[in-house]
C-alpha cells in the first residue's frame, strides 16, 4: 500500500515539475530560433544593401529568391564589366600618353642632335677659316722679310707655311684639297725665288695670297 502511495507522489511530482519546466525549454528553443531568423535577416539585408536589389522577404518563395540570385549575379557582372572597361580605357589612355611623350621625346632628340651637328659643322667651319687667316699672315710676313732682306726668315716662314697647309689638309673638302695642292706647288717654286728673283717671289706671294682666300668658307 505504502509502495503504491509513493508511486503516485512521484508521478505527480514529475508531472509538477514537467508542467514548470516544459515552458523554460520552450522559451529556450524559441530564443535560439529567434536569433538564427535574426542573423539570416541580417545577412540578406548586407547582401540587399551592398547590390542594391530590391529587399528579399523572409518568407519569399523558390521562385522570388532565384529571381534574387539572378539579379544579384547580373549586377556582380555588371559591376565586373564596368571595372574592365574602366581599366581598358585606363590602360589606353596611359597608352596614348606614352606614345606622345615618346614621340615629342623623338622629336626633340632629333632637334637637338640636328643643332649639335649644325654647331659641329659651324665650329669646324670656323677652325678652318681661322687656320687658313694664319696662314695668310705668315705669307704677308714672309714678304715682308723678303722686303727687308731679311731672307733666311723668309725661307722659314716658307717652311712653316707649308708646314701650316699639312695640318688644315686632312680637314679639307675634296676641292679644297685641290687649291692647297696647287697653293703649296706655288710656294715650292716660290722658295727657290728668294734668291734668284726676289721681285718674281713678291709678285708669286702676293698671288698665292689671293687664291689661299677662296679656301674660306
């Protein structure tokens, strides 16, 4: 009798505390299942908000959300195919403006190789032209001292002319070398005059003096 007795008192007790705590258990299961809806209606609006398509509803059928999917993968290819064609353009633009600095690059160098050859050519021009005056008063000097007797000095400005006329040959033009040519022939024969006809010397000094002025340029 006592074993029945507490038989019940302990299925009534489980019952009591059945009835309190089935409630707790459900708040519990409920809160969890609350917070995981919570963090998938976060999740979508993250993804709503970033592609900007139009908020999917918790409860939107297969259809709406493969509409959703569909959209959200057009604009990630839209997205992607505006940032190509940006950085086309970009790397064509960087393109264009290489070529042109490469080209006014080119052309400067040109320009300023064409003045250094030009300046090249006009300080060559300008030696020679100051070689050939030296040589013209070492030949007005040699008459000179011819004048005044004063032969051997005659015969070493001679020398030293000829010597003059070695050095500008190898800057010579082909019809410059011509003239010298014929110029140092002159002032061979010129030499043996200065002391068999001094007046034929002067008079032959005096010409090649002359004709040494069409070697200026």
């Amino acid at each position: 009798m006592k074993g029945v007795i507490v038989a019940v008192i302990a299925v009534i007790v489980l019952a009591v505390v059945g009835i309190l705590g089935l409630p707790v258990l459900m708040d519990k299961h409920i809160a969890s299942l609350r917070q995981d809806v919570q963090d998938v209606k976060q999740r979508l609006q993250k993804i709503e908000d970033e592609s900007k398509v139009a908020p999917l509803a918790l409860d939107a059928d297969a259809q709406k959300i493969i509409k959703t999917v569909n959209a959200l993968a057009l604009q990630v290819d839209t997205n992607e195919n505006s940032r190509k064609k940006d950085i086309s353009i970009q790397n064509e633009t960087i393109q264009k403006q290489k070529a042109a600095t490469d080209e006014a690059l080119k052309k400067q160098m040109e320009t300023i190789e064409k003045n250094h050859t030009d300046m090249q050519s006009q300080l060559h021009i300008s030696r020679f032209n100051a070689a050939v005056e030296d040589i013209r008063q070492h030949m007005l000097k040699a008459r000179m001292e011819v004048i005044a007797k004063n032969l051997g000095n005659a015969r070493t400005e001679i020398d030293y002319i000829d010597e003059l006329f070695t050095t500008v040959y190898t800057s010579a033009k082909d019809e410059q070398k011509q003239i010298i040519d014929e110029l140092r022939a002159s002032l061979k024969k010129a030499k043996t005059e200065i002391d068999t006809d001094l007046p034929s010397f002067i008079n032959r000094m005096n010409a090649v003096w002359h004709e040494t002025g069409r070697l200026l340029k």
